[in-house]
C-alpha cells in the first residue's frame, strides 16, 4: 500500500512511518495541510491518515476538499479518545474510518488495510489470482499452497498486480507503490522486481505488454 500520513506531532509522525512501514507500506508523511495538498495532487494513495488538528488548518477541511473534487482515497481520522463530535463531523464530511488517540499501531494497520481493501473494491482480506494468494497483513505469499519468499517490494509489485488482474500497470504506476513522494526513483527497480518475480511464481505469471507495462492474466 501507499499511504499518506498527515499528522504535525513530529514523534508520533515518526511511529507511524515505522509501524506502517513495518507492516509493509510505502508511507509518505506530512504535517501541514498545505503539504498534504501538494501531495495528493501529484501522486495516488491507496490510504490517507489524518489528524484533525493542524498547523494551518484543520482536517475536516482538507477532506471536505478532498470528497468535494469527488476524490474516493480512503481515509482514516486520527481523534481525540473522547472527542464524539469530531468523530461525527469527520465521518459525516466523507471519512472512512476513524481511530482515537492513543492508539495501538497493529490496530492502526489492521483499519488501513480494511479501508484500503475496500477502496479498491475487494471484500476478502487476501488477494488471489490462479494458485497465487497474499495475505496483506502478515506480508506472506503462496504458490499453489506453498510458501513463497517474497522481499518488501517484490510483495508491493506482485500486490498491485493482483489488485487487478487482466489491468495493465503501467511501470510508473508500480514506481509510486514502491518510493515515497519525494524518493528518487532508481531507474530499473522495477524491471529487477519482475525478473525476480517471475523465477519465484513462473514466468508465465506476469506478462510484459510492450510499451505499457505489466499484467497478471485476467479472469478466464
């Protein structure tokens, strides 16, 4: 998953760049609104985290931004434990979920991915295509019921592959789900995660559209 992290307490930022990227996430993180902005404008996010309280603004504002340009990006609000009507107010403004502080940061990771899952349209939480299963959120993968070693990033390509078997990923649409907002780009990561890829699943597994990008086969 890519997800944006809006959140202005620089130590609680920091563990949440940690947990989630533990949890297998490329985690892009703000504190201001202004930068939130900057950054759902120029990249896709699979899932926003987002704090109500901010420098220059509040939160509620840039998701009424947000659902008012009819952006779908999921997102969680980070809340006060007590705070009912921020609560309502934040869910009524087009939030998907919410979460009060303090929190857990398994509990965290465990909502991301269920709002993530359901921004892309699935109900179960593994994805599948043929003899391949992931399971998200223990970042494990089977081949036809065996086991297969997969690094971070290999499991981020293979992941937004399977999302949409049969749909064409183009090689910059894989290059966001593996680098943050301002990373530099190596040139040919991609390429090596498909080559290593296709010696742990098949080769047939992911096909190459010439000029496009790449695919898994879709529904027969």
């Amino acid at each position: 998953m890519r997800i944006l992290v809006v959140e202005d307490d620089p130590v609680l930022l920091n563990g949440l760049k940690v947990g989630l990227g533990l949890s297998g996430a490329t985690v892009d993180e703000v504190s201001t609104c202004a930068d939130a902005r900057a950054a759902l404008a120029s990249s896709r996010f699979d899932a926003v985290v987002l704090d109500l309280m901010l420098p220059d603004g509040s939160g509620l504002d840039l998701l009424a931004a947000l659902r008012a340009r009819d952006d779908a990006t999921p997102v969680l609000l980070l809340t006060a434990l007590d705070d009912t009507g921020d609560r309502v107010r934040g869910l009524d403004a087009g939030a998907d979920d919410y979460l009060g502080k303090p929190f857990d940061l398994d509990e965290l990771a465990a909502r991301v991915r269920a709002i993530a899952r359901r921004g892309h349209g699935r109900a179960g939480p593994t994805l599948k295509a043929g003899g391949l299963e992931l399971d998200p959120a223990t970042l494990s993968a089977t081949l036809d019921g065996h086991a297969v070693t997969l690094s971070r990033r290999e499991f981020a390509v293979l992941s937004a592959l399977m999302e949409r078997p049969g749909i064409i990923r183009s090689k910059a649409e894989i290059e966001e789900r593996l680098y943050g907002w301002q990373e530099e780009v190596e040139s040919n990561t991609v390429e090596v995660h498909i080559h290593n890829l296709r010696s742990k699943v098949g080769r047939g597994v992911i096909e190459t559209v010439r000029g496009l990008g790449y695919r898994l086969p879709g529904p027969q």
